[in-house]
C-alpha cells in the first residue's frame, strides 16, 4: 500500500539536521519557539478535564498499541488497558493483526492477560473460547443457551492499522493515521525483534511525562551523571511531525561530522531523535535500539508508562554487548527523569502555581497543549513544519 503523506511536511534529512546542531552549538543557540506560553495547572489535575482527554483525543485517534515485533508470529498476542479500556491484539493465521474489545461475550471477563502466543483465547472464568479472529469458537455445555448463535457472539473489533513497524488503533469513530507518518518509514526495520518490555506506574499526570521527553532544557541539571556528560545542555532541534513533534538532542559526538562535507554528515552515534506520536507515544533512537514509550492515563494524577526496547541489530555477542550497554545508559536517565516528575506532580497539588509557564525553549510542550486543545475542539491538525532557529 503506498504511503500517504504530504511533502510539505518533510521534515530535516540526516544531512541538514547535523549542520542544523552544529550551527547552534557553534553559535550558543537553539530552536526557540515564537511564544511564552502557559496552561492551567487544573488541566493536570481534573478529572472532568482527563475524561474530556480520553473521549474527545484518545479514543478517537490512532495511536500505537504495540510494535509489530510484539505479534512476531501466528497466535502472538499482545493484552493492554487503552484510555481505559481492556484491549486485546493477535496475529491470526493469515498474518493479519487485529484488535478486539478484551471482553468476553458470555460475561465480560478478559480472554488474555499480557502477552504471549495461543492458538486460541480462553476465558478464565467460563471458558468461552475464541479464535485469533475474535470468532467464538467454543461454549462448554452449549446446550444451556438454546438459540446461541455464535456468529452473533465474538470479540467485539476494535479498528486496527499495522504500518510503520507499528499497530495503531483507533477506539471510536473511524480516524486515519496522521499523514505525517509517512516520514518513519525505515525508523523501526522490518527484522525488529522486542529485548524488553516494562511496565511502570507513577504518581503523575500523563502530560507532564510526555513533557519530560519534549525538551532539553532540563539535561545539565536533571541528569547530571547520565545525559549530560555526554549531552549538550539546551541544544535541540525541534520539528513539527504532524501534531506531534520530533526533537533531536545532540551528543557530543556530533563534532565528529565537522570531518566530512556537507552532504556527507550523518546522525549516526552523535544524536538521539525523539519522535512524538499524538497524543501519548514517544519514540526515542539510540545506535542499536529504539524505545519506544506508551503514557497511559489511570487518574489526573498517575500515569502508566509501557515501554518496549527494539532492535534489528544481528544478534552477536559484540552487538549484544552494545545493546546491553545502550539500555542500561537509557534505564538510568529515565530513572530520573520519573523521580522529577513524580515531584512535580506532589508541587501542583500544593495550589503554588495556578498555571505552568513554557518558555520560548518549551516549544514542543507549547504545540502538545495547543494540539490536545484543537483536538478537544475537533480541529483539523495545522499544516506541519520545523520551529524557527
């Protein structure tokens, strides 16, 4: 299937994003935003205001599920609670990833927890069992529902897309991908295989976690031991990705790429790029792995963040060496970033502040709010394009 997407949305090549981070760190710059920009600290607090989030935005875009790499073969499955509600995808016989309602017809208990590989999903409770297709299969002692018609009876189908090494589900109505996302291909392979997958939950509102990943105004004082020594503080290149954002932190490393010609550079080991897929997905790039971060909402005030890390890197004990290195460097960072986070949270529910104020190096956390605010509204996204230098 050919991609959809609209080339005035192109974002920065490998090339022209080098000399873009090195034209600030030689200048002391970074990409500033056009506004100072503040949100009500009710907004992160509310429960009115996340159950608006979670009908109006959530549930009626498409958002990643899982990587595909998580469904590897016939009868994988992947169970996972969205905007609140039980979830189930499988990889069918035909290869096909579909996603259902986690509900049996019977009496609504789950039919799968976490993940693994069956042939079919059995509830636990009375074992009504259904095939990867979500067609009921099974009713034990079915002669105790005369009439039963069972085609009448599968797991309720949710609408699912597979693309972009990525299945996206779209809860109500009948959205599309964002176009923008024609720009990932080749961001997470075909031959991608998951290392880990971690479940963490925290005392903090979903917004202000995706917040953390959107700037680096934060990396001297926050992560000192980790990003920072190898990182430049306040550097950042930050590009519209439909309503999200990509924002590409610079390592040192970079200078390397001053020995080749423009043309030449590449982004390689000297940058980690974070792609924000609206409203609650990053994917972070590293060397040998991708990261790739789930912010599920529970309450105004806590947050579950789903984590796979993928690669595609060959599985030798070098390259093995290398992931193990690149995870345990990531785990270590995002540690405290959580510790920060969690924080702030406990500072809001003081009543200090009545609203967050971003600065001009906040864009990113700017376009989020104004992107969730439209899409409450149910605004068209605006035509993408990079922040100014």
């Amino acid at each position: 299937m050919a991609e959809l997407w609209d080339p005035r949305m192109t974002l920065l090549s490998e090339d022209a994003l080098v000399a873009r981070v090195l034209g600030h760190i030689d200048a002391g710059t970074t990409d500033l935003a056009d506004e100072v920009y503040e949100v009500p600290v009710d907004h992160y607090a509310s429960g009115e205001r996340l159950e608006t989030e979670l009908e109006r935005v959530f549930r009626r875009t498409a958002t990643p599920f899982c990587p595909s790499a998580a469904l590897p073969e016939t009868g994988s499955y992947v169970a996972r609670t969205v905007a609140g509600r039980p979830l189930v995808a499988t990889r069918g016989q035909d290869g096909v990833a579909r996603v259902f309602m986690n509900a049996c017809r019977h009496r609504g208990m789950q039919v799968a927890e976490g993940a693994g590989c069956k042939k079919v999903l059995t509830c636990r409770y009375h074992a009504w069992t259904y095939g990867l297709d979500g067609s009921l299969r099974g009713v034990p002692d079915e002669y105790g529902f005369p009439g039963l018609d069972k085609r009448e009876y599968g797991l309720v189908p949710v609408k699912a897309i597979e693309r972009h090494g990525l299945v996206f589900v779209v809860q109500d109505g009948e959205a599309e991908l964002d176009p923008a996302l024609g720009q990932m291909a080749g961001l997470i392979g075909g031959k991608t295989r998951v290392l880990d997958q971690t479940i963490v939950e925290m005392e903090a509102n979903w917004k202000l976690i995706c917040e953390g990943f959107l700037e680096g105004y934060h990396i001297r004082s926050t992560h000192t031991e980790t990003f920072y020594p190898r990182q430049y503080d306040n550097v950042n290149v930050i590009e519209d990705f439909g309503r999200g954002n990509r924002v590409t932190f610079p390592y040192q490393a970079v200078e390397k790429q001053r020995a080749f010609p423009p043309g030449q550079r590449r982004a390689g080991g000297g940058m980690t790029s974070v792609w924000h897929i609206f409203p609650n997905v990053v994917i972070s790039t590293f060397p040998k792995t991708r990261k790739i971060t789930i912010v599920e909402p529970l309450a105004p005030d806590r947050s579950r963040l789903e984590t796979f890390i993928v690669t595609d890197a060959p599985e030798t004990p070098e390259d093995n060496r290398l992931v193990d290195i690149s995870r345990d460097f990531v785990a270590a960072g995002a540690e405290e970033d959580r510790m920060v986070v969690s924080a702030v949270q406990k500072g809001l529910a003081t009543g200090a502040n009545a609203v967050l104020t971003f600065g001009l190096f906040e864009g990113a956390l700017t376009r989020l709010h104004k992107e969730i605010d439209a899409a409450i509204r149910g605004e068209p996204q605006r035509p993408s394009g990079p922040q100014a230098s």
